[in-house]
C-alpha cells in the first residue's frame, strides 16, 4: 500500500464521516465544525490532486472565514438544541430524497464519463513540495483575465449585487 | 547516505529545532519578559524574587500550572471545551513550517556536500498557507467561549468571530501587495526580493503599518483584546478554565505573538538578510539565524510595549477602524503597489 493511496482513503473518510456528523448532530454549532473538518479534509485532497493553492482558498475562504461568519451568526442567536429540532414534515422529507438522489446520478455520472484522471496522482504530488515553482498561480490569473474574462467580471458583478442586497433589505427592516 | 533519506533527517532536525526553540526556551521566557517590561513600563520592580532577576519565575508559573485543580463547569461541552485550548495553540506552531528562519547551511557527509535550506517546507502557496492557518486559530477562542455555557465567555467568543473576519481582510489585502511586488507567494522568494531591493515595508509603508496593526488583532493584544477585556467581560473566553487547560490558551497567545512577528519580518522587514551581507556557508547560516532571531524579538517587544502603553478599544471603535480605514487603505496600498511595480517594471 503507497502512502498517497493512504493519505487519500484517510482523508476521504474523514470527509464523509464528518458531512454525515453534520447532518446528523442535532446541536447547530458542533455541525457548523464538523463542516470545518469536512472542507479541510477535501483541502487534503486538493493538495493530493497537485492543486495546493485551491487547497489554501479553501480553507482560508470556507473555514476560515464563511463558516466564522456561520458561528458567530448561530452564536449571536444562541441557537440551542431544542430551537434546532424544527418540525419535519412527510413532503420535505420526500422532496429531500429526491434531490439527494438528482444530485447523487449527475455526479456519478459526470465522473464515470470524465474516466480517469489527466495526470496520474503519484507524478502531480512529487512535483509540488521540491520543486516550489509557482507555475500554477500565474496561469490561474492569465486565464481569468483572457479567456475566462468576462464570466470573471459577470461573477463579480453577481457578488455585488448580493452584497448591495443584503444591505437593503436589512436597512429597510430596521428604518 | 540516500538523499531522500537525508531530506528526511534533515526535514525533522529543522521542525525539532525550530519547536524547541519556539516552545521551551521562548514561550516560558516570554511570559516573564512581559512581565518585567510591564514593570518597567509602569515603574515598578515586578517579579524579582524567584532567582536571580527572577528568571526563574517562568519555571515556577509553569509549576503552578501543573498543580492547580483542573475545574471542568458542569454544564460545559465536555469535548469542545478541552479541545478548544489545543485548537489554539497548533495553528500557532505549524504556522512556523513556511517561515524561512535562516539561508542556508552547507554539510559535508561522507565527501558529499548537502545545502540544507533553513526552511521546515517550501510549499509554493507560502503566505496563502499561514493565513489558512492563523485563520483556523479563532476556532479555539470561539468554541472556549461557547463550550464554557457561560454569558461572558460567550460574548468573548461572538466578539472574537466578528473581530477576525474584519481584520483578516485587511491584513490578507495588505499582504497581497508584498506578493505582488516580489512576483511569488513563496516566502523565500520574499526574501531574496528583499536582498536585491528595498525591504517591503519602505515602498510599501503603509500597507506595513495596516499588516502590523491588524497582527494585532489578530493575535487578540491589547489594544484589541476585546475577546478577553478584563474589565467588562471579567475574563472573557477563558473565564472557565483553569490550570492547565488556561496555561495552554496562556502559551497560545505567546505562541501566536511568535508567529506573527517572525511573519511580520519576513515579509516587511528582509527576513533574515542584512542589506550589504552576503550570507553564505557555514557561518553565514548561522549568523542568518541570528539576524531573523533578533528582528524577531524587536517585533515581540513592540508588541509587550504597546500592551502596556494604549488603552483597549471599545468594540464598535474596532469594527470602524476595521471595515472603515483599513480595509479602503489596503486597497489603496495594494494600487500604489501595482503602480510602483508598473512604473519600474517591476524592479523598483
């Protein structure tokens, strides 16, 4: 057995393990970290895929930051337990099932046409740590401002308005 | 000798040495010298009894740590509350893998000459690996306050979340202008630009003062400490715990404290390199090793010293200054910096 074999099945299981934790717990904080220890398993296995720096976004933008606001948010309103377990009625739980199954047949299905992966794992992982040649960054940036510019800025555009938004309609509640 | 073995010893005796440094000769020692600083900022002896000029003291804390009675509240989260101190301090010490503390020191073994960089892992998404970092730290202070089931360190902990994600911005901001200019997101590469140009924090000055004040809050000092603020929130997060579970949030602030001011000199202030030296061989390695301590510890002084000169912040003063000044000033740092690098080609 090859250690990235290892890592990758360690990671894996600590991804699933820890997204069924939060689904399952019934405290609104403790699922809140099992989803930190979710994105930061899948971190791991975006440096095993030679992808170190959508490693870092990830948990700097998720982890650290998203799921902070998530906190502080549950914290704010002190969610216990008892306000955590809602009514759960016979149609959401029908329309749930099948939007797991929907979500569930286009992933594999997207995965079993893509086959195997472009480059083999074990190559991609020896060439990150030795080398410390930041090829990937500048070509990341070099396509977001040619081709992929303009879904780029229709991104940002998007995130600007949910921002100007969010804004509005909190001030119009308060005034 | 193999060369991926000797990779790995090498790789081991650095993470032993920089831990050891790091853990048993400084964080004790550090308590004491904010201690003695506290003193001596206020006019007063401080503590001078335990040895000579009390330098035993930090042996005596670390004692009565050990032997005090570990309280548990009944009605905390068992789990989380004895994780939370852990959380906070393993950010802290792994933070120190991407620092470069040193050049380099040449070995000879068996006829063969081995370059042992003085780098636990140069990962190409250096600066970008410390901030995933630091900004999982917060969880420590988070869940202390919540796992406690208890108001004021439950106000700690609201605090700290909001106070983090304000200044992280800023100070990632900040940072990117330093990457920007130096072309790489290693941090040796940071370095070296240094060597060839002016440090980082003359061009870049401002963006220097937003990164220095934002460690601040960042590690949770005063004049940001609103997660503790002894004097409204009685301890804040850690007003449950005791022994030592509290000496462990204690170290993790040293820890941090570390951290942030060996990542402020290396990415503002040359790192280990001296304008006009050529660190090379042997001694220059050792030497390299000197330099970066020294500038290291002017920056962990800074630090004690504006602990016990300013008073603290109230809270909304905070998020003003977080969302209001810092974050348009690194934006504006960050455009001057993509002018400088335009105008001179990028070499200025």
């Amino acid at each position: 057995m090859n250690g990235e074999l290892l890592v990758f099945a360690a990671a894996s299981a600590v991804a699933i393990v820890s997204a069924l934790a939060m689904l399952f717990q019934k405290t609104p904080v403790k699922s809140v970290l099992s989803l930190v220890v979710t994105f930061f398993a899948l971190a791991v296995l975006s440096v095993l895929l030679a992808a170190p720096f959508v490693a870092a976004l990830q948990v700097i933008v998720y982890a650290g930051a998203i799921l902070v606001l998530f906190l502080f948010v549950i914290m704010l309103l002190n969610l216990t337990q008892e306000a955590a377990e809602r009514e759960t009625r016979v149609v959401h739980r029908f329309l749930s099932a099948v939007s797991v199954l929907a979500l569930g047949g286009i992933l594999v299905g997207v995965t079993w046409r893509s086959g195997a992966p472009p480059v083999p794992v074990s190559a991609s992982l020896n060439a990150i740590p030795a080398t410390g040649v930041d090829g990937e960054i500048p070509m990341l940036g070099r396509l977001l401002f040619t081709d992929y510019l303009l879904p780029f800025e229709a991104l940002s555009v998007l995130l600007l308005l949910a921002v100007v938004g969010a804004l509005l309609l909190s001030k119009r509640r308060f005034e | 000798m193999d060369p991926l073995l000797f990779d790995a010893i090498a790789a081991i005796a650095k993470i032993l040495f920089v831990w050891a440094v790091v853990l048993a000769a400084l964080l004790p020692n550090l308590v004491l010298l904010e201690r003695r600083g506290a003193a001596l900022i206020q006019d007063r002896p401080g503590p001078n009894r335990v040895g000579p000029f009390g330098l035993f003291q930090a042996l005596a804390d670390v004692v009565k740590m050990f032997m005090k009675e570990d309280m548990v509240p009944i009605y905390a989260d068992r789990l989380l509350y004895n994780l939370a101190p852990l959380i906070m301090m393993i950010p802290a010490l792994t933070t120190f893998a991407v620092i470069p503390f040193g050049s380099q020191i040449p070995l000879t073994i068996g006829g063969v000459t081995h370059t042992i960089p003085l780098i636990i892992a140069d990962v190409n998404v250096g600066i970008l690996y410390v901030f995933a970092l630091t900004s999982l730290g917060v969880y420590g202070i988070v869940l202390a306050g919540w796992s406690s089931n208890d108001k004021f360190s439950l106000m700690g902990g609201i605090r700290s979340s909001a106070q983090i994600i304000s200044y992280e911005l800023a100070m990632g901001i900040a940072a990117t202008g330093v990457f920007l200019a130096a072309g790489s997101l290693r941090l040796p590469a940071v370095v070296e630009y240094q060597q060839t140009h002016l440090w980082n924090c003359i061009p870049q000055l401002l963006g220097c003062i937003i990164f220095v004040v934002s460690a601040f809050a960042e590690t949770n000092r005063l004049p940001f400490d609103l997660a503790e603020a002894e004097a409204e929130l009685v301890a804040g997060f850690h007003t449950e715990y005791s022994a030592f579970k509290f000496g462990m949030f204690f170290m993790g602030e040293y820890a941090n404290l570390v951290a942030a001011s060996a990542l402020i000199v290396t990415l503002y202030f040359g790192g280990w390199s001296l304008p006009g030296l050529a660190l090379t061989g042997l001694w220059g390695g050792i030497a390299s090793i000197g330099i970066f301590a020294v500038k290291t510890f002017c920056f962990i002084w800074l630090f004690i010293w504006v602990r016990w000169t300013l008073p603290r912040f109230r809270y909304d003063q905070l998020m003003a200054l977080g969302w209001k000044a810092f974050l348009p000033l690194s934006l504006l740092n960050l455009l001057w910096t993509g002018w400088l690098v335009l105008a001179g080609g990028g070499k200025f």
